[in-house]
C-alpha cells in the first residue's frame, strides 16, 4: 500500500460540510458582505448593537415564511398565500382574546389551526385537481384576505394584554423572543430537510415527480404535508406579528410572500424544483432584511425598496437559469 496513502489524512465530514456550504453559496456570501460592508460605511447608525438586534428581529417573519415556501418550491409548487395567511391569524388569535374572552393558549392555538386549514386546503386541491399551486394559492390568497377584513370587521383590532404582547417583544438575555422562535424552526426545518425521509422525499418529488411517484412515494401525502406546514408557520408568524404591533390588523404583510420568495430564490433554492438548501435560504433571508434595514437607515423611498427587490428576483432567478443552461450542455 503507498505509505502516502496510508498516512494521507481524510478531512473530518464537518469540515467537509463546511467546505461544501461555502462553495455551494459563494455567490450570496460575496453579495451578503458587499451590501454589509456598503452600508456599514454609509450608514453610522448600520452597525450599532441596537441596529443589529432590530434586524435579526425584523428578519424572523420572513425566515418563517421563507422556510415554508422553500419546500413549497423544492416540490415544484409556489405559495402565494403566506402573507394574507399572517393577517388571518393575527386578527383570529386577537378577536379571540379581546372579543370572545378566550384565554391565550386557546386564543393562540385556534390562531394556528387557521393557517393549517388553509395550508391543508391549498395542499389538497392541489394533489388532487392537479391545478397549478400558483393558481390555487393566489385564489388562498384573496381568501384568507377577505375572511381576514370580514372577521375584523374592516379594521385593526386593538387588545392591551401585556402577557399577549410579551409572546413578541419579550427577550431571553439579549435576545429578542421571536429570534428565539426562529432559531428553533431553523433547526427543526434543518432535520427535516436533511436528516429524514420525508426531505429526501421532497427532493425526489421536486427532480421528477413522475419517477418519485413509481418509487413509491405517495407524492399526495408529502405535498399535503408540506402546504399544511407553509400554512402553520405562516399563522405562527402572524401571531407573533400581532403580538408585535398589540393589534390584529387585516391590512398587514401584504407583499411579504415577494420578500419570501426573493431570500429562498436568492439563496439558490430553483423555481423548477428539487434543487435547493436552508442554508442558501438563511443567508438569503439576511441579506434581504439587510438590504431593507440599510435602504430605509439611508431613507431611501419604499417605492424604490419594491424596485431593488424586483431586480434582486429577477436577477436570481436569471442566474439559476443560466447555471442550468451550463451544467446541461
């Protein structure tokens, strides 16, 4: 046996991981410390502790969100619904509270269910009519929107339960609770993904869904399953949004699906499915909070905010179709 050989050393399997989620996201970590780097000497007020703390606090939402439409989109499907989903709930768990004299872990329970049921109805017209999800959740989308005003009557609903609002701006330490919150639905999401079954079922279904169907996976169950979760991390995150802002207010998270699917197709997550990582999701969700944070601590015009989100989507979404294009020929 060469002695080389012998005594060649084999890099451990987390440096391996390393390696491999730095040269898979190379593209967005160069974008990321561009941006950071940019308004962190443009804006003195960027890089403050307090900044920084308000930022992973801004970005919670949108990772929650973000994490349910990455699965959505890894099964070759889209969920345009999240955002109406976060006012549904929102304005349930506080009618609930403030009207109906319903205790909190009810109140939030029955805050939940709303986005299960509508994630649920979305998975199973879909696996089941086999309409486009861009179609279904767009209609989930004007429903749970109306149904969100119908139920608060048109307007915010106010409630003053200090132990309601501390479920959102409370802190363990430093650390704001909804970081907290997201950090564990990071980790859990993660296992899923990439340590169980159902991930790789998911995967399988995005690459071909014809070939995961003949294998044996029951193509229905998992995207049932994974419209349902979308539509249960999108109720939690628009409770705790209420908790927020001590109010259920219809009008709320309009457009956050488009900042949702800026940081998963912006974190490399492909729109024809199968193809994808959290860890690229992660890093997008940064960077698309940062972005937000430094163009309005420079007071840049929302108006314009929309614009620059636009063109990162477009952007993104061009260089995962040129990559295809190169691996392909």
């Amino acid at each position: 046996m060469d002695s080389k050989k012998l005594y060649q050393r084999k890099t451990p399997p987390f440096w391996e991981s390393i390696q491999s989620y730095f040269k898979t996201n190379i593209g967005i970590l160069a974008a990321f410390l561009l941006f950071f780097t940019t308004l962190s000497i443009w804006s003195e007020h960027f890089l403050t502790s307090s900044n920084m703390i308000n930022v992973m606090r801004q970005i919670t939402t949108n990772a929650n969100l973000a994490v349910g439409i990455m699965l959505c989109i890894l099964i070759g499907g889209i969920d345009l619904s999240v955002g109406s989903v976060v006012a549904l709930s929102g304005v349930v768990t506080v009618k609930l509270i403030v009207e109906a004299g319903m205790s909190i872990p009810v109140a939030f329970a029955m805050g939940l269910l709303s986005g299960v049921v509508s994630g649920a109805a979305s998975g199973l017209i879909i696996a089941y009519t086999e309409m486009p999800p861009f179609i279904v959740t767009l209609a989930m989308q004007n429903i749970c929107r109306g149904a969100a005003y119908l139920i608060a009557g048109g307007n915010p609903i106010r409630i003053t339960q200090g132990a309601f609002e501390s479920i959102g701006t409370g802190y363990i330490g430093w650390a704001p609770l909804p970081v907290i919150y997201t950090a564990v639905i990071l980790i859990c999401a993660f296992f899923i993904i990439n340590k169980s079954r159902l991930g790789r079922h998911i995967y399988a279904i995005g690459g071909n869904k014809e070939a995961a169907r003949y294998s044996g996976i029951n193509v229905k169950r998992v995207e049932i399953f994974v419209y349902t979760l979308s539509g249960l991390l999108a109720a939690f995150s628009g409770i705790i949004y209420a908790a927020r802002m001590a109010s259920g207010q219809p009008a709320v998270a309009i457009g956050f699906e488009t900042d949702a699917i800026s940081a998963v197709v912006v974190g490399g997550v492909s729109m024809t499915g199968g193809v994808g990582t959290l860890g690229g999701v992660i890093l997008g969700s940064l960077l698309i909070g940062i972005i937000s944070n430094g163009l309005n601590l420079i007071r840049v015009s929302s108006f314009w905010q929309y614009v620059v989100k636009g063109i990162i989507i477009l952007i993104a979404v061009y260089m995962d179709m040129y990559r295809k294009r190169k691996e392909r020929f």
